[in-house]
C-alpha cells in the first residue's frame, strides 16, 4: 500500500483509467458481434452501419492510445474487407 499521497492518487486515477478502458474494449467487442452477425446474415444495411460505427471507435480509441494506430488500421482493413465481400 502506498504510504506517499502523490502515490495514493496514482493508484485511484490507474483504477478509474483500467475500468473506463474496460468498458471501451468491452463496446468495441459488442460492435464487432453485430457486424460479424450481420455478416452472417448478408445484410448489407445493418452491417454498413456497424462498420462506420466500428472504424469510428477505432479511430476515436487509437487517438486516446488504447490500441495501437496500426491495430486500428488493421482491423478497420479486416472489416472493410468483409463488408465488401457481402457486397458482392
């Protein structure tokens, strides 16, 4: 246990950052179900909509460094790929 103030609050902002940081991946993994369901369906539509959604938190989430810029280009590529594969 920190004995130092300045340390105290090191340790209560990092578990405030670990949940928040939490709940963004958690979301992001909700999006990629919808799309990768919609997918699965051939719905053209509602996949679309996920996808701008998905490429939205990407980028928002690199910005703040919670992925890499890489990854988030990554992954925006991989679905971009399969959307067009639907679209087809």
């Amino acid at each position: 246990m920190p004995i130092i103030q300045s340390a105290k609050k090191r340790v209560k902002v990092t578990k405030t950052k670990t949940e928040a940081n939490a709940k963004r991946k958690k979301d992001i993994k909700f999006l990629e179900k919808d799309f990768n369901r919609t997918i699965a369906e051939n719905n053209v539509e509602e996949a679309t909509k996920f996808f701008r959604q998905l490429e939205k938190k990407y980028h928002q989430f690199s910005e703040i460094n919670l992925f890499h810029k890489n990854k988030a280009a990554r992954k925006i590529a991989q679905y971009q790929k399969m959307l067009n594969s639907v679209a087809k």
